[in-house]
C-alpha cells in the first residue's frame, strides 16, 4: 500500500505537467494564430466564437479591415472598414 501512494505522489503530478505542456504547446503553435503575420498580405487580426461551430473574424486585406463570419460550411462577408478612419 506504501508503494501505491509513492507512485501516485510521483506520477501525479507528472501526468499533470504533461497534460499542461501539451495544451500550451497546441495553444502556442496552433494554426491561424495572430503571431507570426508580419509579411502577408492576409492578416488575421482577431477572432471570436460564436456559438458551437460559428467565429466571427476580423481580417486585414489591401489595407481594408473585413469581418467574417464563419461557420462549418460557409464564410461570409458582413462589413468592411477603413482602417485610417478615427476611432
């Protein structure tokens, strides 16, 4: 039985460790991702769920902001903006 808690104390907390390694590098290095867009000429600049399978997103093209909405089998666009207009 002691040996039973010694591996539990051991293998515990290394399982753990695995679990949150591999979640942060599947966060870190997951595709789309906002990092990493310094010389494309298609930028995502932010996208939000929406519900089970919708986002919206916000995409930078030509110097135009674009929302998005994007679902499983269907990607619209909603609105365009001038990124130099005042905030």
């Amino acid at each position: 039985m002691f040996w039973y808690f010694v591996k539990l104390l051991i293998l515990l907390p290394l399982v753990g460790g695995m679990a949150f390694g591999a979640l942060w590098l599947w966060r870190k290095y997951q595709p789309g991702m906002i990092a990493g867009q310094d010389g494309r000429s298609l930028k995502l600049l932010e996208a939000l769920p929406m519900g089970t399978f919708g986002k919206l997103a916000v995409v930078e093209f030509e110097g135009k902001k674009i929302l998005l909405s994007v679902t499983r089998g269907r990607i619209e666009k909603i609105a365009e903006g001038d990124p130099y207009r005042a905030r």
